[in-house]
C-alpha cells in the first residue's frame, strides 16, 4: 500500500496521507502488483464492494515499463476478478478512450476545485457536529444513498483515522450533511462530501478548511450536480484537475443532487 500511494504521488493525483488503511480494509485482496524479474512494474485496485459492485484505480505502469503489455495484462487481471459486477472507475482525460474501448462509458466528470474558501456563515436550524457522535449506522445509511453498495468496513476507518476531520450536519435530529477533510501531499483533500442544499455544503467546507493549516482544500466535484459547481465558484475554488467517473453498465442510481464532493478516485 506504500508503494500504491508512492506511485500516485509520482502521477499527480495527490492521495491522502492515511487514505492506504481505509483502502486495505474495504478489500484486502483487491490490490494487484506486477513484477518484471521480480521489480514492481505496475499495480492496480480491483475492490469489491457487496455482490454486485466493484471500482478500479490506481492503474499505473512505472514509465520505464510502459508500451511494453505490462500494464494491460494486471488490466486484465483486475477486471477478471470483478467479472459479473458493474465496475467503475475514475479516468484521467489521457486514458479515456482506453477505457471506452474495454466497454467502458462516461457517466460525469469529476472536477476538481482547489484554494481556501471565501465567505461562509451558518445555517438556521442546522448543527455542524463531530461525525462520531451519530450512530455509525446512521453515517452509513446515510452514505448508502451516494454509494451503490454499502461499505461499512472502509467508512469505519475513512471516518476515523487519526489526523482527519469528520463533520455532520443535522437538523432537528436529521442528518443532512457530512464532510471528510484529510492532509494530502498538497491541498488537503474534502471527500466525501454530501448535503443536503448548496448552503449546508458550504458551512461544511468552512468548518472543515477551518482545521487546515493554511486553508487550502480540494474538492472532486461531480458536473452531475450542477448546485455542487456552482457552488465552489462561490467560494473561490478554482478547477485543477478532472477525471471522468466510467461505468461498464448503466449508471448506478444514486442521489447527486446531494454529491457535492465525491469520497476518492482511486476507491470511488
């Protein structure tokens, strides 16, 4: 798992500090490496998520053994162990007609907006409490309604890893919010991010970006949610980076008017 979050801090993509030890709970078998006469040459995610659902990332060749099939034999390897699932994945612009070519199509693109938040205020009637004071159950049915399988073993750790944040909103008892802020190699990364109005979602990423040394957040905003990017215009955050969340099926049926800011892109 160091060698998975060392390569994608080569490529760019800015992993989470502590993201490797909520990915190894949510499959511990789903982490594929390739060696060539016993060097690492590419590696790969396959998680399976419940019966019926599975998400690829981390697909990275070193560059020295690009061009060379090493990289489409671990592919292949991850697809045939989530064989019979609706696979998703989040592609960089370079690699998309790759993946259109193995059955792969566009669902949305997930934008990534990046700087410290500007303005803020509180919500009437809504609560910004720490996350681990609700029931788990209660986060993880909320959760269910972003995430087309439930994940309870991967959100018990994303939530609460030492070093991170966990935020919810509640009204009147309700949850109507939630918001995760970890430190990255650059901008501290909010996600997931879910609300239930473009104004809770921005009291979130105030508080959250209020526990950051600098400031500085990056949010993977769906273009799904139109409310979701004209919100971080709002707030001064500007995009940085996008990559296209991809479904081998039908879209799975989630609630995007409530996905401000998806978890991650390596797990979904």
């Amino acid at each position: 798992m160091e060698l998975f979050r060392a390569w994608a801090d080569d490529e760019g993509w800015n992993p989470g500090d502590s993201d490797r030890f909520a990915f190894a709970v949510a499959d511990p078998r789903g982490f594929l490496v390739g060696r060539v006469d016993g060097e690492p040459a590419a590696c790969i995610s396959a998680v399976r998520y419940g019966t019926g659902f599975g998400f690829l990332g981390f697909y990275i060749a070193r560059p020295a053994f690009r061009g060379q099939g090493y990289g489409i034999q671990l592919w292949q390897a991850g697809m045939a162990r989530l064989e019979g699932r609706l696979v998703g994945l989040d592609g960089v612009v370079e690699q998309q007609d790759n993946y259109r070519r193995s059955g792969f199509r566009r669902a949305w693109n997930n934008v990534r907006h990046e700087g410290v938040p500007q303005g803020g205020g509180d919500v009437p009637g809504v609560e910004l409490v720490d996350a681990a004071s609700l029931p788990f159950g209660v986060l993880a049915d909320y959760d269910r309604r972003f995430f087309p399988e439930a994940r309870d073993a991967f959100l018990s750790a994303w939530l609460g890893l030492p070093g991170r944040a966990a935020v919810a909103a509640v009204r009147d008892g309700r949850i109507e919010g939630l918001g995760v802020v970890r430190p990255c190699s650059a901008a501290s990364r909010i996600g997931p991010l879910y609300a239930a109005s473009p104004e809770v979602a921005a009291a979130l990423v105030h508080r959250l970006a209020a526990g950051v040394p600098d400031g500085t957040v990056a949010v993977d905003v769906p273009d799904a949610n139109p409310a979701a990017t004209a919100l971080m215009e709002r707030l001064g955050l500007v995009p940085t980076f996008e990559a296209a969340r991809m479904y081998t099926g039908p879209a799975p049926e989630l609630d995007l008017a409530g996905l401000y800011g998806v978890t991650s892109l390596e797990l979904g």
